[in-house]
C-alpha cells in the first residue's frame, strides 16, 4: 500500500473539541483520492499532519510500510490559498522550493520543460499579477510538482477560482493526471469535482466524526459529458452527506 492511515486522532487543545476521529484509510499507488466534506470539517488539519508541518496525534501514517513522523520527502503539499510571491518572477516562483534546497541550477531545465505542458509557455519573465488565476494556480501546482515527492496533497487548489475558470482547471488537471503516475488526495468540497477526477471519493462528515463512507468510481473515459450523466452517483454522495445530518436532526 503507498499510503496507509490507521485511527488517527487528533484535537487541536486538550480542551478543545475532537477534529479528526478515528480516521483509516489506506491508498494505493497512482489512485486519485478525493476526501470530500463540509467546511470545518477538518480536511486541512489531515493535509497538515500527513505533511508533517502539524504534530499532536494520535495513531499512524505509513507510507510504504515504513511509519512516518514529521515532514516526510514522501509529500509534496499544496496547502489552501497557496500564494505566489509577488516580487519574483513565475519561473523563480516555481523554483522557490529548488532554490531553498540549494538545487536551483537542477530544477531550472526541469521546470522550463514543464511550464508548456503546465500552459505557462512564455511566463518565466512574467510576474503573478501579470497572470489570470488559472495560470496563477498552474503555477502554484507545479511549484509543487517539482518537489519530487511521489504524493500530491492538494487542498482545494481550485477553490478560489471562479466556476469556468475551475472547470477549466479540472479537464487539465484530469487530462494531466493520466501521464503524472502520482498518488493524489485532493481536498474538495465540490462533490462534482471529486466525482470528475478521483478513482475513489472518501466522504466526511462533520468535525469530530470521521469518514462516513466511501464512494469507488469505475468509469475510466471521462469527460464533461460524462460527469453531466452521473446522476445516480452525485444523489449517492447526497445520500451519505444528509443522512446523518437529518438523522442528527431528528436526534
Ligand atoms: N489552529 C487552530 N486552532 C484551533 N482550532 C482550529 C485551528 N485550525 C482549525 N481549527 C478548527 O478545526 C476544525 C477543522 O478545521 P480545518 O481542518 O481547517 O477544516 P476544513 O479544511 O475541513 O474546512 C474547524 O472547526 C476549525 O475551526
Ligand atoms: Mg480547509
């Protein structure tokens, strides 16, 4: 298995209330997974542990069977409202990690090779402002992708980006993800994207309890009109996410 997680738990103060509870789950090399749930819900405090950048848990991460602790080189992170610098240039900006790891004369070729499949051919000079949101967000992300690691964390990478300009993102993101070979859980809480690009959609409920359900998606040829069709798929997310709540409510 590439990733495992077994009972993790996690509160962010002894007297605070409980985040994450008893969170398993395991992914396997080159999925796609979407943990998709409500705001607050704790979706970035997962990100933040499994990247290591947050500590205090209970239970286990392993990648390859072998336990991690702290900021493994296993994972390369995309956190919310990730930020390019404004006084640097794209192609500095997408260096940044290279630079601060003294490796910047080998990541320099890499990232030029990439920035035209990435759809920043001709920006290297350029600064972010000088580019609309969804090249800002390519560049963020391959920011991330050099980083070498073999799992992407990506937290809502599109959320901020406006609904033509997200779908956009998305067909280059699916398109992207059939050459990448990487392992990906991608934060969402926009259960047609997480039905769009994962293998298989992990769905949370509220703060403080846990994975609800799982959701596995077969259809290998997707494209828009495909995802119009899923119906049946999107009422079964529905299923899972208002169950409990009206169940909660009748309670
Ligand atoms: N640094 C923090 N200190 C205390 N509580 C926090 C902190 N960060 C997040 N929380 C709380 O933890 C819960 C989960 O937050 P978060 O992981 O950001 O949710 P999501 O990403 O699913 O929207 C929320 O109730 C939030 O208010
Ligand atoms: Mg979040």
């Amino acid at each position: 298995m590439k990733l495992q997680v077994d009972h993790l738990n996690f509160s962010y103060g002894k007297d605070l209330p409980v985040v994450l509870k008893d969170i398993s789950f395991s992914v396997r090399e080159g999925e796609f997974i979407s943990l998709l749930g409500p705001s607050g819900c704790g979706k970035s405090t997962l990100l933040n542990l499994l990247s290591g950048i947050r500590s205090g848990y209970t239970g286990d991460i392993f990648v390859e069977d072998q336990k991690i602790t702290g900021i493994s080189a296993h994972f390369a992170y995309m956190p919310q409202n990730d930020l390019l610098l404004n006084w640097r240039t794209i192609l500095d900006n997408i260096c940044l990690y290279g630079e601060i790891h003294h490796k910047k004369k080998e990541v320099i070729p890499k990232a030029l090779e990439l920035m035209d499949r990435f759809g920043l051919g001709g920006c290297e000079q350029k600064y972010p402002n000088e580019l609309s949101g969804g090249m800002r967000q390519r560049a963020a992300f391959l920011r991330t992708a050099l980083c070498e690691a073999d799992i992407y964390l990506l937290d809502e990478p599109f959320g901020a980006l406006d609904v033509i300009t997200r779908g956009e993102m998305q067909d280059w993101l699916h398109d992207l993800c059939a050459g990448l070979h990487k392992t990906i859980l991608l934060v969402t809480h926009d259960t047609d994207e997480a039905v769009y690009l994962s293998d298989r959609i992990l769905v949370l409920g509220r703060a403080g309890e846990g994975i609800r359900d799982e959701v596995v998606i077969e259809e290998q040829n997707r494209d828009r009109e495909w995802l119009f069709r899923q119906s049946r798929l999107r009422s079964q997310i529905h299923h899972i996410i208002s169950d409990r709540e009206s169940t909660d409510e009748a309670g």
